[in-house]
C-alpha cells in the first residue's frame, strides 16, 4: 500500500533538511500564526525564508509528532529549546485550506 505524504511529513522534512523555502511553501497565501505568548498575529505576507531560517537556526525541536492530521486539521506536539535556553512543550494545532496550512496557534508550558 502506498503511504500517503501529510503535510505533518512535509513540514517536518523541510524542518529537519533547514529548507526554509520548502516550510514557506506549505502555507496557505491568507496563513496567520496566533501567537500563544503575546496575542499578536504574524501572516504570510510578513514572513520570509530569512526570517524562517533564522527560526530554524535559533530553536531545537525534540520529540516532534504528529498528534492527528486530517483534510481539516494538523495537530502537533514538540519540545522546543531556544536559544536562551528556556524550554516549552509545545502543542501546535494548524486548520487547512485548499491541502495547506492556513490558521496556526500554539499553547506551551514552561519546562524548568
């Protein structure tokens, strides 16, 4: 049986290869991350492959999986570590438009 690629295989490949293109590729034009810590909201529009490579470079994911995917839905659970050294479990739940990620939130918890 052949396996179906989810954006969740996408989306980690283009993370583990550093691909920052690949990862800006995944997002849908009208894509918006809620941040968890602020409120604020950053769009496609405001994002670049610099600005992607520089997240890449300045966090280390651990443990990444894939909680649940459908044609609807993308949830994921990672542990993040940045570079100040603070450290977050991180649950990220993206809704899908059109097969790309479109509305991204994400929740942590302090690890200490």
């Amino acid at each position: 049986m052949e396996k179906i690629l989810l954006l969740f295989d996408m989306w980690e490949k283009a993370w583990n290869n550093n691909d920052a293109q690949a990862l800006l590729d995944l997002y849908h034009p009208d894509f918006e991350f809620h941040f968890h810590s602020n409120g604020s909201v950053m769009k496609k529009s405001d994002m670049s492959v610099e600005l992607l490579k520089n997240i890449m470079k300045n966090e280390k994911i651990d443990h990444r999986r894939c909680i649940y995917e459908n044609d609807e839905i993308l949830i994921i659970h990672q542990f993040n570590e940045f570079v100040s050294g603070d450290k977050e479990a991180l649950m990220i739940t993206v809704l899908k438009k059109d097969d790309l990620l479109c509305r991204m939130e994400t929740g942590a918890t302090p690890i200490i």
